[in-house]
C-alpha cells in the first residue's frame, strides 16, 4: 500500500492588547508566537478516521465536545474535497498549553486544515485558511472577533479591527515580553459570555469601558512607533483593570500581574480570553526578563516564556 503522509504546524499568538474590546470593533493587537506550536500529521490507514490529541483519542466523529470545532472543520473541508472520512487517520502534537489564551484551538484548527490540503494535494489560499479556522473558532469561542486565526494563519504582528483589512506592522520597539501561566484553563467563551452580560446589563458603563480599551491600544500603537517601551507598559497596567472591571480577569492573574510590577516590569497585564490563562510583562532587556521569569516562577506561575519584540515577532 502506498504510504501517504503530511505534516504541517502551526504557532501559538499573544494578545498585547485589545482583547475583549475587539469583539465590539475597537482595534487590537497581536503578535505570532512561535515559541509554542502545533503539528497535525495525517497519514494513510484503513477504515474510519482515528483522532489522536491531547483530549482525545478514538473515532473522529465520536470525539467529545471540546473537540467539535476541530471535527467540524474536518468534516467540512473534505467534504468540500468530495473525500470520504476515511482511510486516513489524523494526530495532532501540541507545545502550547491548551486554553491559555494562546491560540491553541485556532492553531489546532489551522495546522489541520494546512495538513489536510496537503494530504488531498490541493492548493490553499490564506482567504480559505481563515474561512475554514473561523468555522471551528465560532463552535469553540461562540463569537469570535476573528484575531486568533488571523495572526496564527498570517503569522504576522497586527493591528486588527473586525471587519477591516488586516494592517501587519513592524514591531520595531527593543523590549522583552514574558508570559506567565497561572496553570489554570482559561475560559474564553465564558468570558466573551461574560462581558457581553456586563455590557447588557449596564450598557453605559460596559461600553465605556470598551472605548477606553481602544483608546489604550491606539496609545500601545503610538507608543511602540515611537519606541517608547515606558508608555506602552503603561497603556498595558491599565488595560488590565479594566479588564478586570469587565470581570474576565481572576486572583491568580491579578497576582502575578502585581508580582510581575513589583519586581520591575514596565507593564503587565493578562492576554486573550482570561478567566485563567496566561499574563504577560513587558521587560526593556534579557538581564531583568529572566529576572521577571523566575519571579512568575517563584510566585506560583506554572510556566514562563520569553520572547524579543522586534525580532522575529515583526511583519
Ligand atoms: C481571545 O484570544 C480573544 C478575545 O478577544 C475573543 C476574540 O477576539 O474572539 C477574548
């Protein structure tokens, strides 16, 4: 029998700033962050399609719940192949912690769909990449902005409003990010739930609040033209509270935000859906990034990464 075989990945993205407030069309922005990826290999069997990931192991189309965006857009996509679900079985390998608010589920989606139209040899347009990530983001996230399958697939910084043309833009601030991981789940489509209750219920106030946060990210954006890494900490602290207002942050996230502070970050503040997760520190050199990296540690976080701004995060 004939050995066919694909393998494609995908990265992890970080939101600086903007979560939250971009599903109500301010803007946002995000960085690819290929410290963590996903690989997805599919290869020839026999019979119905196995799924072999982290939460699942067993026929595709009996997988759980968490795995139905995943399903879907696999369904779909060979379905629009005109394939048949079967004679191949797919296995999916991840380095980013799942439900941190790094894009692994849009990632997850991503590096299938890649490995899928390689395996059925046909061409993808990034157009048909987003559309098809975006099918399995509405089923994981409810309603999502778009900006996690857009930065994972385009694998570029951006400064993304919904419906807009993405704008790419060049990272060209000298400073360090730190991601620290609470270690627990974060719950995206709760907390997208959440804020749209808050804003429901006191429009006033919720929507003010979701102006401000544009207002700060348009300031992140003018700080990082003109390399000025103090301002956008700033800009970052503040968005945190006011996600924190707009409840999607929790205890252990305002802790090592304010650990993170104290032990002489610029800014901190947590990134994507929140409600547990990952924060990140802005840091202006390696020297005081490790030293920020092992107070996280030391002060409970289960996992830090540090990334260089400007440098291979850049358009
Ligand atoms: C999740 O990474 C980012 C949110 O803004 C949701 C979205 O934009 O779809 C919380």
């Amino acid at each position: 029998m004939e050995n066919r075989k694909a393998i494609k990945t995908a990265i992890g993205k970080i939101i600086l700033m903007g979560e939250h407030a971009v599903v109500y069309g301010e803007p946002s922005i995000a960085i690819p962050f290929p410290e963590v990826r996903i690989k997805t290999t599919i290869y020839q069997s026999r019979g119905p399609v196995i799924l072999d990931c982290c939460y699942y192991k067993g026929l595709l189309l009996k997988g759980p719940k968490i795995v139905s965006g995943l399903i879907e857009v696999i369904r779909k996509v060979t379905e629009s192949f005109n394939e048949r679900l079967e004679n191949f079985n797919i296995h999916i390998d991840s380095t980013i912690p799942p439900e941190r608010g790094m894009g692994s589920s849009a990632a997850v989606a991503i590096s299938t769909i890649r490995a899928l139209y390689e395996y059925f040899n046909r061409p993808l347009t990034e157009d048909q990449l987003l559309k098809w990530a975006n099918v399995s983001e509405k089923i994981v996230h409810g309603n999502p902005s778009g900006i996690d399958a857009a930065v994972v697939g385009g694998e570029k910084t951006l400064y993304y409003k919904k419906g807009m043309p993405f704008v790419p833009f060049k990272f060209n601030l000298d400073a360090y990010l730190v991601v620290g991981d609470t270690g627990r789940k974060g719950q995206t489509r709760a907390a997208v739930e959440g804020v749209r209750q808050f804003i429901e219920s006191k429009p006033n106030e919720g929507m003010e609040l979701i102006k401000e946060l544009g207002n700060l990210t348009r300031l992140a954006r003018k700080s990082i033209e003109d390399k000025d890494a103090e301002k956008l900490g700033q800009a970052m602290f503040k968005a945190h509270i006011i996600l924190d207002k707009l409840g999607v942050s929790d205890g252990k996230l305002n802790f090592l935000v304010s650990k993170a502070l104290d032990c002489g970050a610029l800014g901190a503040k947590l990134t994507g859906g929140g409600r547990g997760g990952c924060m990140i520190a802005l840091v202006e050199d390696i020297k005081g990034a490790n030293y920020i990296s092992n107070c996280l540690l030391k002060y409970g976080a289960q996992n830090t990464w540090i990334s260089k701004l400007g440098d291979g995060l850049v358009e």
